[in-house]
C-alpha cells in the first residue's frame, strides 16, 4: 500500500492539442510539431521515440517548465515531474530528500517525516535513512526520488526516462517497484523512455514519435491482455517506417 498518510488524488485525463513549440532563433528550431495526445485519468501511457526528438521537451511543457507557441494542454494543472536524473539535493540526507515531497505538498515538517519514514520502508529503504545521496547506489537514488514523487500526492507523474541510467538489473527491479505503486496509487502517468521493453512492460499505451520537430505517428495498446512481443514488434515497425531506426 501507499506509505500510510499519503492521500494521492485520483488521476486525470491530460490532453494535448496541437502543441508546437521551437526553441533558440536565427532561426528557430522546430521541437514540437503539432502533438496530440490524450492520457485517460488513471492510466498509463509511454512515448518512445528517436533521441532528440523532442519527448523530453513535451514533458516540459505538460509541467509548465515552457511554454508552447501554440496548442492546448488540459489536465495537467497539478503534476510532479521525475527527472532523467535523480535531482536529490545533494546536502539533505535521504528522509529529508524525500519528506521535501510531502513539504512541497503542504505537509507539516513533521508530518513529511512521519511519511517519509514509511515511504522509506515502503520503498526498501531502511537502514539508508540518514545516509547523504553520495553514499547511495543509481538504484536507491532512484527510489528515493520515486519515493518523493509519491510524497507530492499529485493526480498525474511525468516521468522523464526516470531508469535510463541504471544498469539491467537494478532496472527491473525498479519496474516492479514502479508498477505496484502505480496499481495501487493509480495515477496518469506520461512516461518518456527510450527503452521499447520497458514501455511495453509499464504501460497501456505505447505512443511512437517521430524525428523532430515531434508528432505523434503511432498509437500501439500495450494494456493487460496484450502480448508483449507483438507490441513491441508493433513499436519497432512504426519506428523503421518512419524513418527512426537506421
């Protein structure tokens, strides 16, 4: 269960129309070239794509990092976002580092505490506490930076190749992990990963980009009942024949 106290608000459609954006000048380079999409409240969706092509600036756009020259985003008024990197800061212990989570979210100091003590043991913590993140292995980061998004109690996780930089392993591990709090919390989740597996393996919905400027070319199911191989496959194909894959 989610660590006790911790009231996450059920998840929320998000919906993107026809966000462009381009970003530097002489001249502007076109990112985002008129994406669509929609994320029904509570579930999950990944985008795979080439590097580049603009999956991580979406994600910045959803959170309200940038603005879009055009188009809409609805829903996505309250997110937390889960970075590339872990982003702990570097001279909080780990419970601190993951009670600024529920801190961010109103909690008192004490309170934030009480839960991060029991995301802590939740997340297979324990005994790594008081421990500053330079003594922490990729994995443990990693979790207590889940961890802290689980604390910001928000209806919708964007989750930006939030595994990328962990070896095999300890990257499965962190799917079980990831995928029983997302059964149990039931967010909206926007996943960005390079990983085709690992978007097959977490979400319902498997969205092809193409080359920048990014649009959406294919919309793959990837949800319970599915065959893994098959979506996979089907996430390759649209890949190759949009020019993605050499």
């Amino acid at each position: 269960m989610p660590a006790k106290g911790v009231q996450v608000p059920n998840g929320t459609d998000i919906r993107i129309e026809g966000v462009r954006l381009a970003l530097g000048d002489d001249p502007p380079v076109p990112v985002l070239g008129g994406v669509d999409l929609q994320v029904p409240a509570g579930t999950v969706t990944a985008i795979v794509g080439p590097s580049g092509c603009g999956k991580s600036t979406l994600l910045d756009v959803v959170a309200g990092l940038a603005a879009p020259d055009a188009g809409t985003i609805t829903g996505a008024g309250s997110v937390a976002l889960m970075p590339q990197r872990d982003a702990l800061m570097p001279w909080l212990t780990l419970r601190a580092n993951i009670a600024l989570g529920a801190e961010l979210a109103g909690a008192s100091r004490d309170d934030a505490g009480r839960r991060a003590e029991e995301a802590i043991a939740r997340l297979g913590l324990t005994g790594f506490a008081d421990h500053y993140p330079h003594a922490l292995s990729g994995g443990m980061r990693q979790r207590a930076a889940l961890a802290r998004t689980l604390l910001a109690a928000r209806p919708a996780w964007l989750l930006d190749e939030p595994f990328g930089a962990l070896d095999a392993l300890t990257r499965t591990g962190m799917h079980d992990v990831l995928r029983d709090l997302m059964a149990e919390v039931r967010p909206t989740v926007l996943l960005v990963t390079h990983d085709i597996a690992e978007a097959v393996a977490l979400a319902d919905r498997v969205l092809v980009a193409g080359p920048r400027p990014m649009a959406i070319i294919a919309d793959i199911d990837a949800g319970p009942g599915t065959d893994d191989a098959q979506a996979a496959d089907a996430v390759m194909t649209a890949l190759r024949t949009a020019g993605a894959l050499a």
